[in-house]
C-alpha cells in the first residue's frame, strides 16, 4: 500500500478498506528501514503524522466529509515552515529553528486531511541541482545510489520515488521541481508566479520562487494543486482567481484540437545527451498520436537563460538572507563586537555554494554596477518573456527536455559549478517569465535512468499542462516504473 498514489490512498482511506493509522504505521516503518539509504529525510514527525491519521479515521467513523486528501502521506521540504517541526533549509545558520506557524501551503495540506510524514532533505537554502549542497548529506537517487536526485528538491523526489511518501512539496526557483522530478521519474509541477501561496515559504529568489507538487502521476499532481492554489491575503503576490479543475483535466486522453510548440533549438542544444534527444523525439511522436497538431516555434532569448537567472536569483538571494545574522534564530557564533558575531555566524552557518551566490549578487546590486548586470538582466528577462507571448500565439503548449541529460554521478560536477547550473538550462527560461511548467516522465537511458519531458503553458493555464499530461501518460509506460529495490522491498 505504500507504492500507492495520492488518489488511490485517499480513496482506500475514504472506503473504510484500510485505516489511515495503519497506513501511516505501515508507512514509518518503511522510512525508518529504508530512508538511511537516501538520506531523503531529515526529520520525521512520527507523532505529529500518527495524530493527523488518527483524527481522519475519527471522522470517517463518525460519517465526517473526509477532504480530498485524507490520509495520504506527504513529504515537505524543509524551506516550508511547519508549527512545531525543525525547520532548517537544510542550514547550519537555521539549525534547531522550530517555526511557531504554519505556511499557508501546509494549512491547506492539513484542512485536506493530508498527513505531514516528514521534512525532506535539500541542497541549502535551494540553492543546486544535485542535493550535493545540504549540510546534512547528499540525497541518493533510487534509481543509482551512485547519482545525484537532482536539486534543489531532491529530497522530495527521491522520497516518492521510492515509496516513502504517496507525494510531496517542492519549491521551484529555476526548476527544484522539475528537474529532480526528471531525474527520479516522477511528476512535478512549477505553478504561475502567485498561483500559490509563498506565505511560510523561506524565501531565496522572491520574485521567483514557487510551491510546487510531486507525485507519481498527473492526476495525483493535479489534485495535490488543487488544494493548494487559491489567493491568499497574506501573500501580497497572490494571484486573485479561480482554481481550474486541474483533476478533471488530467483524465483527458484526446488531445485533437491542441497545438503543440517544438523549441527545435532544445533538440539541437549542444550538449544534449542523444539517449534524452531519442525520448523528446519519441515523445512528440506519442503526443501526435493522440491528435496533437505539433508546430515549431522559437524562443531567441532563452539561450541568455542561465546568465539572467544567476544576476536576478543571486541578487535576490543577496537581500533575502541578510536576515540570516544569529540574532533573532538559529545558529549564533559570538564575537568580540556586533559586526564580528555577524561575520562568524554566516561563515559557519552558511555553506560553499550559498557564499557563492550571496557574493555574486552582492557584486551584480552594488555600486557602478547594477546598471551593467543586475538591469540589464531584468530587462532581457522581459524579452524572455515576449518570446513566450509571441510562441504562445502559435500554440497551446511549448514542450522541450527537463534536463539536457539523465541523472549525472554525484560528485561528477562539484567542481564545475558552471557545468552544474547549466543542467537547468531549459527549466530556468519559464521561471523567468512566471508561467507553469511540469515535468513528466517520457523514458529511461540504456542506463535504467530516468529522462523527463517538459511542458509549458500560458500563465494560470496549468490545465492544459494537466490534459497534456494525463494524456501523455496514457501511451507512455514511463511513469509507472519504479526503482526496483525498492519495489520489492518486503517495508
């Protein structure tokens, strides 16, 4: 029962065939054999996660409406504050920070009937693409414990791969969803900038930064993002509109009238593994299939992708984490005077890759150069945007790769930091026009790994993404593979 899906266990749950305490049991005990071999959790709230089952079985017996969630096992990441729960962004500097309030993202989990079953590792402060950053130990992908899970989300991934959670919450600044969504074989979702709540979401970029779902399919994403859009006035970004009827989208399977966009320029990128190459192209065959109407289109400017995001996230991240100071929370490293205890709490709390960041947006905001960098990339982030405006008017979906390869080694691109942020290369152009994105799983490499293929919309258009998706599933087995240690696994 512990491979079962978010919509499957909420209708077990909601029939009476199995009690949502003794699938959460069933469930901890999983973790508690398997989880070591990941490292995909960093802490697991067993009491918390037990009353939460026990109070959805209490309203089942009692004849309660039971939410669309109830019961069902879900990882957070560990940047979403949880009341009462260690919440450290994977940080030394926020180590034992135990949040007094929930984000609003998890108030929606709980009034769903949703169980919190654990806070899930990342790369610090999602900041990477291989969950090689957490100060807590990598996470290992389910698939190869030799290869990374991809990042900054990596945690989230690798649990619902390997069956330690039905699904998760991601955050998505550049592709944290996506991309590890790709490298697990997965579903993740990157919603429309303020499709949901940041409210409780420890900011790295603002202007970027979205809550995202993972799941095993399209229809366990899309009921998962269902309970958790919607305004939110304690979001000032909060988009003011309805939630589409993403469920109902995803059970789809005729896709006649819909126009697909081929970016021709991913398929050609220099460095694409020709294995992700062969399953994109599958891939477009499959969804002509279907009755798609499949159309080339162009994006001139998401080539500037990588630079533009690493000047505006950086700067953002730059401002953000000022905060971080051993003043208020967290770790706190006492010097001779003020700007001393400042000094030596960031260099012990903050990692290698979160100095490099702050530093870069440091520079790209200061004096003599802001012009030159920071607003010049803001004003190309706008022409990224029209050339997803003028694609748009051409087709309904833009779809390209997730990842320009299957899961890479862990330690392979530590070294190159370069290298490593050029594995978001085509997840990063949607972050910064604010549209939605997914990942689905389209296929695996000769080495059993998992390749992801991502789908685009306009904004607040995630049911299109939905309806593609479910469709797309429908003909591709890829999505149901599963690690398969862990598969038959007798926890």
């Amino acid at each position: 029962m512990v491979w079962s899906g978010v919509v499957e266990v909420a209708e077990t749950v909601a029939r009476g065939e199995r009690s949502a305490v003794e699938l959460t049991q069933r469930l901890l005990e999983r973790i508690e054999a398997r989880n070591a071999e990941l490292n995909a959790y960093l802490h697991v709230d067993r009491e918390g996660a037990l009353a939460q089952a026990a109070q959805v079985d209490r309203q089942r017996q009692a004849g309660e409406a039971l939410g669309p969630l109830a019961g069902v096992p879900i990882a957070i990441k560990d940047n979403l504050c949880v009341r009462g729960v260690p919440t450290t962004c994977a940080s030394r500097i926020l180590e034992g920070y135990v949040p007094p309030y929930d984000a609003e993202v998890i108030a929606r989990l709980r009034r769903a009937g949703a169980v919190l079953i654990a806070k899930a590792n990342m790369d610090e402060f999602a900041m990477g693409s291989s969950n090689e950053n957490s100060a807590y130990g990598v996470v290992r992908n389910p698939w190869s414990r030799d290869h990374a899970p991809g990042g900054s989300s990596g945690g989230s991934a690798a649990a619902v791969a390997a069956g330690l959670a039905s699904g998760a919450l991601g955050s998505d600044t550049g592709g944290s969803v996506r991309q590890p969504g790709a490298f697990c074989g997965i579903t993740a979702v990157k919603p429309t900038y303020g499709r949901v709540s940041r409210y409780g979401l420890i900011a790295f970029a603002s202007s970027l930064d979205q809550v995202g779902p993972m799941a095993r399919s399209a229809r366990d994403a899309a009921r998962l993002l269902e309970v958790l859009a919607g305004p939110d006035d304690k979001d000032a970004t909060s988009a003011r509109l309805p939630v589409g009827a993403y469920e109902s989208a995803s059970l789809k399977r005729d896709l006649r009238g819909l126009r697909i966009g081929v970016v021709r320029e991913s398929l050609d990128a220099e460095g694409l593994d020709p294995e992700v190459r062969a399953a994109v192209s599958a891939s477009i065959d499959a969804l002509a299939s279907l009755g798609a109407e499949i159309c080339e289109v162009q994006l001139p400017t998401a080539a500037c992708g990588v630079s533009v995001y690493y000047l505006v996230a950086t700067a953002e991240a730059s401002s953000n984490l000022a905060r971080f100071d051993g003043m208020r929370y967290g770790l706190r490293v006492e010097g001779k005077d003020l700007e001393e205890t400042y000094g030596r709490t960031r260099a012990q709390g903050f990692g290698p890759e979160v100095k490099r960041r702050i530093m870069l947006g440091t520079y790209a905001l200061s004096a003599g150069y802001y012009d030159a960098y920071y607003l010049k990339a803001q004003k190309v982030r706008t022409l990224i945007r029209r050339d997803f405006d003028q694609a748009f008017a051409r087709c309904d979906v833009i779809l390209t790769p997730t990842a320009p390869t299957p899961a890479f080694r862990l330690g392979e691109k530590v070294s190159d930091p370069l290298a490593m942020y050029l594995a978001d290369i085509f997840t990063l152009p949607p972050s910064l026009a604010g549209i939605p994105a997914l990942n689905v799983p389209c296929g695996a490499s000769r080495a059993g790994l998992p390749i992801g293929l991502q789908l685009a919309a306009p904004a607040f258009q995630e049911e299109r993404l939905f309806h593609v998706a479910g469709a797309f599933e429908g003909v591709n087995e890829s999505g149901k593979a599963r690690p398969a240690s862990f598969v038959d696994s007798k926890v």
